[in-house]
C-alpha cells in the first residue's frame, strides 16, 4: 500500500492520492484500506514516517561509516541531500506541508523516525571533542539543516539541473557548515538583528 501510494505521490503528487485510487491499482476495496488506514491523512503519515525512518537510518550510517567526527558530520549532509533527491516522493510530504502537525502518528517513545535527533547527536559528540562551537545544540542543528534542507529542495525543484550540479553544492554547502561551527573560529561579536 505505501510503495503504491508513494508511486502516485511521484507521478500526480498529493492532491491526487486516495485511499480509493491505491486500493483500484492494488485490485482491493477501499474497506480493505479502511482497515490500515483511516483516511487519506494516515497513509500519507504512513509514508512520512517510512521516510523519516529511512533518512534517520541513511545519517546514522553516513556519521559512522564516515569516521564521526568532521568527516562523518560532511558525509551525513551529503547522505540528506541524497535521501531528497533519491526518494522525492516521501521528502515532500514530509516537509513539504502535505502533513497537518500530529499527523505522524507513532508509538509512544518510537524513536527510529527521529533524524533531527541524530543530527543533534552528532553534534553533541563533536561538541565533546572540541570540533565544533558549544552554542546550543538544537540551535545549531536547526541551522545545519536549514542549509541542507535548501540544498535539497533546490535540487527537486529543479534549480540544481544536474547530478554534478546538486553534488557540488552540497559539497560546497558541507564545507562551509563544517568551517563555520568549528570551533577554530574566532568568536566575533553578536550584531543584533535590525
């Protein structure tokens, strides 16, 4: 059912997603649907949660297998960007407002959905090391993912046009993250914001 939802989800989008369309191409009734799924809004929470599964799995292998540290932190971006571009449907429903808050239903204290928090973690161990500035983790994880969350979405939409293209970018993006929370910078003062 989530392979055939995220199917209509790449060729037609959202909007186009019904419990009754999945169950016609799966050849079942829509009270068979019923039965997993309440309505349209549980499938596509369905499928943001696989995704976020997938992406927390996808960061957790990247910062391990990349040595932790500076090179795993670059090597997790680069595992983001990827995640995006290779499984489009589930990114965009879920960031890309599909969803309404509570929607991703979980069982209490389910973390396999939560790649934020492996970010923070990463960051946190780095922090630990000496690597990176100790501002507030949250804080800075936020501000990571902001700048590979942009990354990605400009290569959906289609403003990176080519694999090289997005891949540079990232690179780009990753170096520059990883310079500019290191602690080996020189603490400048705060400008207020006007």
């Amino acid at each position: 059912m989530l392979r055939e939802a995220v199917r209509t989800l790449q060729k037609r989008g959202a909007s186009a997603l019904t419990l009754r369309g999945v169950g016609e191409k799966l050849g079942v009734s829509r009270t068979a649907l019923y039965r997993h799924f309440s309505n349209k809004e549980a499938l596509l929470g369905a499928v943001a949660a696989e995704g976020f599964r997938t992406l927390r799995s996808e960061l957790a292998k990247a910062w391990n297998e990349g040595g932790r540290g500076h090179a795993g932190f670059e090597a997790m971006g680069t595992a983001y960007v990827r995640f995006a571009v290779k499984h489009p449907a589930h990114y965009r429903v879920m960031f890309g407002g599909v969803l309404r808050s509570g929607e991703l239903a979980l069982p209490e204290g389910d973390q396999s959905v939560d790649a934020f928090g492996v970010l923070v973690e990463a960051l946190v161990d780095q922090q630990t090391q000496g690597l990176v500035r100790p501002d507030d983790p949250h804080q800075l994880a936020l501000f990571v993912w902001s700048v590979v969350h942009g990354v990605s979405m400009l290569a959906l939409d289609g403003v990176l046009k080519t694999p090289a293209e997005i891949e540079a970018l990232s690179r780009y993006a990753n170096e520059r993250l990883t310079a500019g929370i290191a602690t080996s910078l020189v603490e400048r003062p705060q400008v207020p914001l006007p």
